[in-house]
C-alpha cells in the first residue's frame, strides 16, 4: 500500500461523512517544503472554500493523531479543478473522448509524455489518441494525468 493509498483510507470516511469525496491525494515530498494535498468534489455541486476549510480541519486532526507522514508538511484541501487530475481507473470511463495529459513512468513505444484523446478506459489500461496513432497505456505504468480544458 502506498503513502497515499493509506491516507485516503485513513481520511476517506471523515470526507464522506461530511457529505463530500475523495476525489484523491499525493504527497510531493521536498523536505521542510513537502506538500500533501487532498482533492475533494461534491457531484454536481463542487465544493467551495467553506467546504475545504471543514475538510481541513477533519483531515489535520485525523493526521495529527495517525501520524503516517513523520516529516514536516503543508496540508492542502482542494477541489480537483477543472483540469483535474485523474487516480483511478474509474476516474477515467467520464472523460471518453476528451482530451487527456499522461506521463508514463518508462517509455511506451518510445514516448513517456502523452496529449491526446482519451479513446478507451478499462481497469486495466487507458487508450490515448496522439497525432493520428493509439497508445495502450496500463495504468501500473501511469505516473501523473490529468484532463486538458477545451475552451
């Protein structure tokens, strides 16, 4: 289980319970400088600052007690945004036909960074459109992605 995996898990009920969810969480370590930052969304509605300072204070006080990151870091509670970034597989199956931004961990058929229209989503893999060819992209290979905002 990741660092994450095990603060979403820790934090998921006390957002849920506040009548919001989880939207997903990462953790940009950079010593007395690392970040945790939460996404929160309320279907339908989103959320507002209101609703991010409650979430904070829940998850503070849930951290505070659970202690899973030892080091010093800055909490931030965070709608997901218009171009926001996508965790899960089922984050994904939504968006069909949008426009996507992966980054891979490693090379796929000679690429790392992807910008295109995101064609397929099972629990599996994702499959993204870029100039005219389809990569197949498993999500164990995904280091970060978000949705691109068409205007």
């Amino acid at each position: 289980m990741t660092l994450e995996q095990k603060i979403e898990s820790l934090v998921a009920p006390a957002i849920e319970a506040l009548g919001m969810d989880l939207w997903g969480c990462e953790y940009i370590p950079a010593g007395k400088d690392s970040t945790l930052r939460i996404y929160i969304d309320r279907p339908g509605v989103g959320v507002t600052v209101d609703d991010c300072a409650k979430v904070s204070r829940q998850v503070s006080a849930i951290m505070d007690v659970e202690d899973p990151i030892s080091a010093a870091y800055l909490l931030e509670i965070s709608s997901p945004g218009m171009e926001r970034p996508l965790f899960k597989p089922e984050h994904y199956t939504p968006y069909i036909g949008k426009t996507v931004n992966v980054r891979a961990r490693s090379p796929i058929m000679g690429r790392r960074k992807f910008k295109g229209e995101l064609i397929q989503a099972d629990q599996d893999q994702i499959e993204v459109e870029v100039d005219r060819e389809v990569y197949e992209i498993p999500f164990s290979s995904i280091d970060k992605a978000n949705l691109v905002v068409e205007l």
